[in-house]
C-alpha cells in the first residue's frame, strides 16, 4: 500500500485557522462584527450620514459571506467629519491621507466608498454611489441601503472590474436566496436591467424542477 501524501503542517494550520474563524463570524464573533457595531455606534454619536454596503449588508438578505473588513458608505464632508473625531482614538488611516481606515482595537480594515464615486471600474456611468443621507434606510442599531440600490451597484460593479465578478455571484445568491421575482429588474438603473434578468434566469434554470 503505498504512503498518502503528507499535509504540509503549514497548509494544516491555514486550514484550521479558517475554521475557526467562520465558526466565530458566523456566531457573531469575529472582530470584524465588533468593529462594524463599534463604527456605526461612533457615526450615529456624531451625526454623520452613512450606510454599510458590502459583504456584511448581505446579511440584511439572507446571505452571509464571511468577510474579513467592513464596506461603508459615507460623503467627503462625512469621512472628513469623521476623521477629525476618530483619527487616534481607535481608528487610524491606511495610510497617511488615504480614503479608508483601520480600527486599531479589532484589527479590522474599514473600506470607505464616497458618494458620488463610481462602482467597479471608477469610470463615470448610470449607476453611482448614493448620498447616505437620502437612500439610506435607518434601523434601530444600523442604516443600509434598499436592495434595489445595493443591487444595482454590485451588478454594476461586477459589469465592469473583471476583478469584481464576486460581486455578481452575491446577486446570484440573492436573487435564490429571497426567491426574488424577474419583475426586480424594473427598479433597477436601465444599465444594469439586463445583467439582473441574465442571473435572474440562470438561477431559475439551475433549479427547475
């Protein structure tokens, strides 16, 4: 009988490593939930307008990714507000004048998106970054954009950043996951309208009966 091949202990390690720290996020655990929780607590302190986009609004649908850092939405006069308050007192920039931060507690990057930038590729289209203080909507803990607009900005992501195809697989799941109807496409910016429908119909094949 010949001998399996041996797991580097490295690679093991890695594995394992991973495990742990899905178990953690999904019990709401990781760092990166106690620094999402601790940023919006210290945005709504101050006042400032904001909505998180990205992996962690996905959960707002149904579908959690595990993700390592957090997405927010904020305007230039907010991140400058922001920055003002925060810098040195548990948060610090990537690097000196960059767009996002880091919360220096829990380890966690904290990706900035400013209104009125561009999804994907950065080049100007249809589909853009919302003002917070308009589109988003407010909960009791958190604010989060409507899932028209959450949509339209990943599929418009995912359209144009070869790089960003993720984001088109996260309006796959979803579209499954809340067994959303081809009549979504309607609310959506014409430039992404056809993308939806694409994806709408590919999960519906995939489980035809």
């Amino acid at each position: 009988m010949r001998n399996s091949p041996r797991l580097a202990e490295t690679a093991e390690e890695r594995f394992w490593l991973g495990i742990h720290a899905a178990e953690r996020f999904f019990m709401g655990q990781a760092e990166v939930q106690k620094a999402l929780e601790k940023l919006v607590r210290t945005l709504d302190a101050l006042g400032i307008p904001y909505a998180i986009v990205g992996a962690m609004a996905l959960n707002e649908f149904g579908y959690q990714r595990v993700t390592v850092d957090v997405d927010v939405l904020l305007t230039t006069e907010g991140l400058t507000a922001f920055k003002a308050s925060s810098l040195g007192r548990g948060y610090l920039e990537r690097f000196p004048g960059s767009q996002s931060l880091r919360d220096a507690e829990y380890g966690v990057d904290i990706d900035v998106v400013l209104a009125g930038s561009y999804p994907g590729d950065g080049k100007p289209k249809p589909v853009v970054f919302p003002d917070p203080a308009a589109a988003a909507e407010r909960g009791a803990r958190v604010a989060l954009l409507p899932l028209p607009r959450l949509l339209e900005l990943k599929l418009a992501s995912g359209m144009t950043a070869p790089d960003r195809l993720k984001d088109l697989a996260d309006v796959q799941e979803v579209i499954r996951i809340n067994h959303l109807p081809s009549t979504v496409a309607s609310e959506l910016n014409p430039f992404v309208r056809e993308k939806y429908l694409e994806l709408w119909r590919a999960v519906k094949a995939q489980h035809k009966d």
